[in-house]
C-alpha cells in the first residue's frame, strides 16, 4: 500500500508526500504519538479545545499550524517527519491536511 499525506496552507500551495509500507516499516503508531507530543510542546502550540483531551489529530493541525508553511518549504527533513509521522499515527491510505480551514480529511 502507498500512503499520501497532502499538506496545504491555501490554493495552490500543497505539499505532498508519498510512502510505501517498507518506508513505514520500523516506525510505530506510538513513536508517531511521542514525535508529535515534543513537535506540541516545542512549538508552544495552544490546545484547540482547551476543556478536553487534546487527540491527535489535534496535534498533527496545530504542528503543522504552528509550524508553519516555511518549515514545509525551507525544512525539508522536518516537513518529511511529519508527513512520515501523520501516516504512522492515523493510518489512513490518504490524509489531506488543510492548515486554513484547520480540518483532516481521508
């Protein structure tokens, strides 16, 4: 199976990544879990609903949020962890980020 994670901050500017099974292999759901913990907490980013458990969906949009797009465009190996880490977590064939509606869809 190929995996496609599709990140985008707005019409015309999507970056897109693309990984087999054998690239997934050796990387775990919950590795993905504690990259994306440290991304949060590094990034100082703010819990979208600041009464319940922040998921981790949350997590992956405001990484990616608070990231921001240079760090897609300028960070090449960071942008690519986070596409790799996106596809491990949620493990979906397809996953499109939208940064500006603050939406994931499969």
């Amino acid at each position: 199976m190929i995996y496609h994670v599709i990140v985008s901050f707005g019409r015309d500017r999507h970056y897109e990544y693309r990984f087999s099974n054998a690239e997934l292999a050796g990387g775990s759901p919950e590795e993905a879990r504690r990259w994306f913990d440290k991304e949060f907490a590094d990034l100082e980013c703010e819990p979208s609903n600041p009464m319940g458990k922040v998921l981790i969906i949350d997590k992956i949009l405001n990484v990616a949020r608070y990231g921001g797009e240079p760090r897609f465009v300028e960070r090449q190996e960071w942008a690519t962890r986070f596409a790799r880490y996106t596809a491990l977590a949620l493990s979906r064939e397809t996953v499109h980020i939208d940064v500006a509606a603050f939406n994931i869809g499969y």
